[in-house]
C-alpha cells in the first residue's frame, strides 16, 4: 500500500532539514543570493514531490477502508436483501414419517426506491430430481414498481391472493404442523401464477389487490378429474390458451381485525383440453368465491375461512359434473389463545399459543355421494423465539362424521 501519511510528513521535514545542514556544511561563508534562489527551487520540488506522494498514499487508504467497510457489511450494496423459512415435520400414525418439508430462501433487490426485483426459491422434501420425493420451485419472481405512495404494480411469477395461507405461510404465521385442508384442496396452497397485477390502499383501512395471470388445466379424466390442486401448472411451460382474474378487497380499519373477500374467474379450467377423446372441446367455465377473516383481541385469537368452486357442468357424461365437482367448497373456524411466559425462551419471554380447528370440505358436492369430509384439529405453537416455533396437534379427518384417519404431528419451524 506504501507509506503512509502520518510517515511521510516527519520525513519531508528531515528531508528539507538534511538539505539545509548540507549546504551550510559545503559553504563556510553566506551563500549568495543566486545560490539561495537554487536552494529553494530545489526544496520547492522536493516538497511537491512528497506532496503528490502524500495524495496517492491518501487516496490508497481511502480505498482501502471503503473495501475493508464492504467486506464488514458498512456501507455496501444495502439493495439486495435475503431472507426464508424453513420447516421439517414429524407425522405418526399411518404414516410414520419425518421429513424436511421445505425450504424456502426469499431475495429482494431494490433498483431504486420505487422498483424491485422479488423472488423466492423453494426446496421440497431435501432431495430432488429424478426418482427422489422433492421438487425445486420457483414460487415467486416479479418486478414491483411504486407508482403512487400506496399503488403499486407489479409483473411476473406471483402468489395468488386469496385465502389467509397462500400469501403468508411462513411457519411461525400459523398454528398446526400441516396446512388445513380446505386451503389444500379448495384453495390449491400453495398456489402461484404469472401475469400482471397491482395492489394498494384506497382509505379508511380498505385495500385492493387485482391479477390477471396464468389458469388452471385439471385433468379431465381418471380420479383427479377437475380437482383443483392438480390443476397448477406452476408456470413451467404452462399451457395458457385461458389465462383467469383474481381480485380481493380487504379491510383492517381495526387494531387486530383483517377481513377479507375475493373473486377469481377463468373461462375454461382445461385450457382447451379434448375432454372425451374425440376431439371434443368444452369451456369449463369456472368461479371461485373466498371470504376470510383474522382476528387478534389481547391474547384471543380467531381465523375462519369460507372458499366455493362453481364450474360449468359440462356436457353429458364428461365434464365437472360427471365427477361431481362442478361444486367444491369448505370452510373451518379457529379460536386460538396465547400465554406469555416469563424468561423461557431462547433470549427472554417465550409465548404458548393452544388452539382448537373445526372445518368442512367437499370436492365432489355436486353429486349424491356421501363425500362430505370434516377436519378437527387440536394442538399448540411454542414460539421460543418470535421468528421460531416448536409445534404440535392432533388432527383427525373423517368422512360423514364417521371414524377417520388420526394423526400425531410435531414440527419446527422457522423464518429470517
């Protein structure tokens, strides 16, 4: 790097001293005036030349302290963000299984103030590729633009905003190891797709969110027929001869109150698919009505959700209603409370939230058959850290209130 300046200064002094020792030791008598004005042309140069060094060696350490500040993470690149969530379960009874469930990693990249890039990679269950039980996603990766102080727009792979789950599932948010059922089947969680949208405020705590993006194509035949979960086509290579709207109006005008209801709409659910192998093609026109809400009094909580699927019947004997799912709903209710307890978690005060669910779903409401499901549910969240939670329930799903399968579950889970 070279000397530095603190070093430099005392030897200019030493130089400039050494120089005038010198020439007082060559001359015993008075140097004359010529002899002086070389004396000080020559320490005038000397002096520039240490000068022009002393700026370099300045600059030098300058741009040394600026790399030494980045590599610390002070004042750097502040524009790229990272972040996720990560939750590994363990289900007894039938299953008897433990399993990294997913992670998840989160990137943001700020342009500016007013555009940024927003993406999230996810890892299901540890391995993935040929033969092995996971996937790799891309669940997310849109550009949003501020246009306004509370209007934004935004473009590209996005999660679809309906329900209470599909947009915030990160672990620690909910209470239960596994996802409900109704935000499984009837709201496909999770569930993304590509297009355009834009959300915001309007005032007086109401918001808006509308999307137009990327379809559904259900299969048409064999026993996912019309089920809405396989119907995701996840935005790779996506078939989009049909694309859908989605729009949700939501209020939180209270302290702890978020209501919420939304509509989506798209024109054929098969994406012009030959529905009876003769080349016949249908518009299996569909709508999907979801209305939520998210209460937080004190230590009370309460979720509910209430989502439906109406789907064109189709013609005789092929179409939704052949499969009894050109009507598919449910809804569940979730009182929950929440105990502070002193000093007992990782650094301070941990909180044991217990909670209790009770849901209804049926993906094939549309016919005469007894397949009507209910879900209850019972357990507790122990978050030893906000961003943290030890988790467990019992969870039974039965059919028409007869016996059903039960199922112990644990989890932890996590975000940053």
């Amino acid at each position: 790097m070279g000397a530095s300046p603190e070093t430099l200064r005392p030897a200019l002094m030493a130089s400039f001293l050494g120089s005038v020792i010198a020439v007082s030791q060559a001359s015993a008598q008075t140097p004359s005036a010529e002899e002086m004005w070389k004396i000080i042309q020559e320490q005038q140069a000397t002096i520039e030349a240490l000068q022009a060094k002393i700026s370099e060696t300045d600059q030098k350490v300058e741009a040394a302290g600026e790399m030494i500040e980045q590599a610390a993470g002070k004042g750097g690149d502040d524009r790229l963000h990272w972040g996720g969530y990560g939750e590994l379960h363990y289900n007894a009874g039938d299953t008897q299984q433990i399993d990294v469930h997913r992670f998840v990693f989160f990137t943001e990249y700020e342009f500016n103030d007013k555009l940024r890039l927003q993406s999230e990679l996810e890892l299901e269950h540890a391995l993935a590729g040929e033969g092995q039980p996971g996937d790799i996603e891309l669940e997310q990766a849109f550009i949003e633009w501020d246009v306004g102080k509370e209007q934004r727009i935004y473009g590209g792979v996005h999660l679809v905003p309906v329900g209470l789950l599909n947009e915030t599932h990160e672990p620690p948010t909910f209470f239960g190891v596994e996802r409900n059922r109704v935000e499984a089947e009837i709201i496909p969680s999770t569930w993304w797709e590509a297009g355009v949208g834009a959300n915001g405020a309007i005032g007086n705590g109401l918001g808006y969110d509308l999307f137009v993006h990327s379809g559904l194509q259900t299969p048409v035949t064999g026993n996912n027929a019309f089920r809405v979960r396989s119907g995701r086509q996840k935005v790779a290579e996506a078939v989009a001869t049909d694309p859908a709207v989605t729009g949700r109006i939501k209020w939180n005008g209270m302290p702890g109150v978020s209501l919420a209801a939304s509509l989506q709409y798209q024109s054929d659910l098969t994406q012009n698919t030959d529905i009876a192998g003769d080349d016949t093609r249908a518009d299996i026109d569909a709508w999907l009505y979801t209305v939520n809400a998210d209460i937080r009094m004190g230590s009370w909580g309460l979720r509910a959700l209430y989502a439906a699927w109406d789907m064109d019947g189709g013609a005789t004997s092929v179409g939704p209603a052949s499969f009894g799912r050109d009507n598919q709903w449910g809804y569940y209710i979730e009182p929950s409370y929440r105990f502070t307890l002193p000093g007992m978690g990782a650094n301070g005060d941990a909180v044991l939230g217990i909670f209790t669910r009770y849901g209804k779903f049926d993906s094939q409401a549309g016919d005469n058959t007894d397949s009507e499901e209910q879900e209850f549910d019972i357990g507790f969240n122990y978050w030893i850290h906000p961003d943290v939670v030890i988790k467990a329930d019992y969870n039974q799903v039965s059919l028409q209130e007869d016996s059903g399968d039960d199922r112990l579950n644990v989890g932890l889970g996590w975000q940053f």
